[in-house]
C-alpha cells in the first residue's frame, strides 16, 4: 500500500502543486494587469490635471494680456483725456486774456470818454458862468442906466 499511495501521493501534490501555481500565475497577471491599469489611470489622471493646468495658464495668460490691453486702452484714453484738458486750459487763458485785454481797453475808452464828458462839462458851466456873468453885467449895466 505504501507503495500505490506514494505515487497517487506524489500525483496529488504535483497537481495540487500545478493548481497552486496556476492560481499564483493567475494572481500574478492579475496584480500585473491592475498594476498597469492603476498606471493608465495615474498617467490619464496626471495628463488631465496636466491639461487643466495648461488650461488655467493659458486663461491666465489671456485675462493678464486683456487687463494689460484695458490698462493700456485707459493710459491712453488718460493721456487723451489730459491732453484735451491741457488744450482746453490753454484755449481758456487765452480767452480769459482776450477778455481782459478786451475789459481793460473798455475800461480806458470809458475813462477818456468820462474825462471828455468832465472835460465838456467843465468848458460848458464855464461857458455858462461866463454868459451868466456878461448877463448880471448886462443887467446892471441896464439898471444904472434906467437909473
């Protein structure tokens, strides 16, 4: 009997020894197969974030070059802006100029044209004194000769 049971023995463990290895191979592929499938996913997952992150540059990148556009656009607009002001400044001094010229002229005219009235008032009261004077000589020259 120890003679048969050895080789069913051996027989049975060689093929229990088989199926131990065909569930290690199995395992083996198996852990092989999630381990490239868990490296799929870490490289998808990296080369998503990848792209999120190129994303966000790239939006980064044109919000900065439009607010240093609108930073321009306004710098300009600004500078216009201070231009046209600066003209206007310019523009209303010499008005203000003008008018004063103008005021101070007028200012003169009226004093020559007051002084010319005194002047003309002072020749006609004298005038007028004077004609009043030969009247009162007159006057009395007709009284004393009534007298």
């Amino acid at each position: 009997m120890t003679s048969d049971s050895s080789p069913d023995a051996l027989s049975e463990m060689r093929a229990a020894n088989l199926h131990l290895q065909a569930t290690i191979d199995g395992l083996r592929q198996a852990l092989e197969a999630a381990a490239n499938d868990a490296d799929r996913q870490i490289t998808r997952a990296r080369s998503e974030e990848a792209a999120r992150i190129a994303d966000l540059t790239t939006t980064i990148q044109q919000m900065r070059d439009q607010m240093e556009a609108q930073q321009r656009t306004s710098d300009h607009a600004l500078q216009a802006e201070r231009a046209a002001a600066q003209a206007e400044i310019v523009q209303l001094k010499g008005s203000i100029d003008a008018l004063r010229q103008t005021l101070d002229a007028e200012r003169t005219a009226a004093d020559q044209a007051r002084a010319r009235q005194e002047s003309d008032h002072a020749l006609e009261r004298q005038a007028l004194q004077q004609q009043i004077q030969a009247l009162r000589e007159r006057m009395e020259e007709m009284t004393r000769e009534k007298a």
